[in-house]
C-alpha cells in the first residue's frame, strides 16, 4: 500500500493511492500517518479498504512528508563503501549515526532553500525507514518487522558547516528544508527485498547517481537492530540509510548547488521527488 499527505503545510491529511494512481482520502479511517496508524495491524485493516469507494482528491494537490510525527531522525553516514571512497574516508567499522533535525522534513517537491552563509550544498539520494511499532534491543533477524514501510529521502547537506566546522556533522544537515520525504510511505509487504533497489538522482537533466541498496555495508535489518541497542525506535521514527556515490562533494571538480537547480531523484517502486532550488528567503 502507497500512503501519502496531502495538503497545505501543517494542516496535511492521511490519504492512500489507489490501483490508478489516484489519491484517495483516508481522513475517515485514520487522523494521519503517525503513530498508532504504523502498526502492522493498522496498515492490515487500510490495505483491506475498497479503496475506489473513498473520496478521489484532487489533481494537483501539493504532497506533505508521507509520515507525520517523527519524533527521531536519523541517519546512517558513509553506508556505501564507493561513497566513502568518493568522501576519501574509510568504511566504518560499525554504523556511523547522526541526527537530521526533524525541523528539515518537507515534502517531496517543496523548495530545497540554500541557507545563509552556504557555500557547499549538496544532494544525497537515501533510503528511508520508517518504523511500526516500538524497537528496543531487537536483533537482526527479527528487525524488519518492526518496521512499517520504506521511503524516499534527499540528506540535502550542507558540506561545509558539516566538515569544516567543529563538532558534529548534525549542523550541516540540518537546515529547512533539508529533508525532503515521500512521495509516498510504501508498506514493507511491496518491497520484497529492501536490499535490491535501484536508487538516481539528477540534477538539471543530468544523472548524478546512479545505485543500488544492493551495495549497502550495513543493510536495513543490522541498522535497525544496531540501533535499538542504543536507543528505543518509536512508530514514526525515521532512518536514513546513506547514499550511493555521486554526490556534488565527491565530483572534481566539486559542484554544489545553486538558485535555480533543480533535482530529480527516486527509488525503484518508492516513486520520485523533485526540487527547485532557491535560496532561503528569511
């Protein structure tokens, strides 16, 4: 199942795609995609509904984050060892965490605004995860089944204020705007495998990366198990898994970008974002 929100930001509703590719309106069945919705149960009872007996919405309406409610997000650094090797860094030994403020998340085809003071903006096509049901010390054989659905995610990270500057890389990949999630939540059951999709992402028109989760060093299920080691995951959380090579950083020359780009990027059977690029008008 394809759930999504749609609508002004702040006042989104719970909506579903049906076998047409329209979007049908949930708000009758559940208060959004948060929460208590997330669990297996829950995403049983909305995979069971008549979906064409639901009202149709509207062409044209502008689409929220597909998850409302995260409480935490958070990512997976350098998870792609011929990312790392572009970064000029080692694959860790054990997962590299780090946190994206929640205030980041957008909708999939919102502006990516570049925030004052940036130099080195940068792209980064991820895998998300989102997570069903509470996840504390649960090992890797039995973690894909806290998790409700799967994503798709632009890290936007500003490199400078992420490398060249003290401390933690959160600075960097914080801004508005900087997490762009959707279009849709797609529940676990349509992904058969999480660890053989094909990832992209263009910028003006041309394919910057070009991937696949295939080539993940610490998959899905080690960084949702890992994790839950150090922290209790709550239904709505989100995890960035990291990304495959072609980022603006790794170029050479480097390219970052600018007012006026726009980037394309998806993933097989997650669907696909696009964003104009503008500098932050505050």
């Amino acid at each position: 199942m394809k759930l999504v929100r749609y609508g002004q930001t702040g006042t989104e509703k719970p909506g579903a795609v049906d076998a047409k590719g329209n979007i049908r309106d949930l708000s009758a069945i559940v208060p959004d995609i948060a929460g208590d919705t997330l669990s297996a149960e829950k995403l049983a009872e909305l995979g069971a509904l008549d979906l064409s007996a639901l009202p149709l919405v509207a062409d044209g309406e502008r689409l929220g984050p597909c998850v409302a409610g995260v409480g935490k997000f958070i990512c997976i650094g350098l998870n792609f060892a011929d990312h790392a090797a572009e970064s000029g860094l080692d694959v860790p030994p054990e997962p590299i965490m780090f946190m994206k403020a929640t205030s980041a998340i957008c909708g999939p085809n919102d502006p990516v605004m570049i925030p004052r003071g940036s130099e080195k903006t940068d792209w980064e096509v991820e895998l998300g995860v989102v997570i069903g049901k509470r996840a504390k010390y649960v090992s890797k054989a039995d973690a894909l089944n806290y998790v409700a659905g799967y994503c798709v995610i632009n890290d936007v990270s500003e490199r400078k204020f992420q490398l060249e500057h003290a401390g933690q890389w959160t600075k960097g990949k914080s801004a508005d705007s900087f997490g762009p999630i959707g279009p849709w939540l797609v529940t676990k059951d349509e992904i058969a495998d999480p660890q053989s999709l094909k990832m992209w992402l263009r910028v003006n028109g041309q394919t910057r990366q070009d991937g696949t989760s295939a080539t993940m060093v610490y998959g899905v299920a080690h960084c949702v198990s890992y994790l839950s080691q150090f922290m209790s995951l709550q239904p709505g959380d989100i995890i960035s898994t990291g990304t495959p090579p072609g980022v603006g950083m790794g170029l050479k020359p480097p390219v970052f970008l600018k007012n006026g780009d726009r980037i394309e990027l998806g993933i097989e059977g997650l669907g696909t974002q696009t964003q104009d690029v503008i500098d932050d008008p505050e």
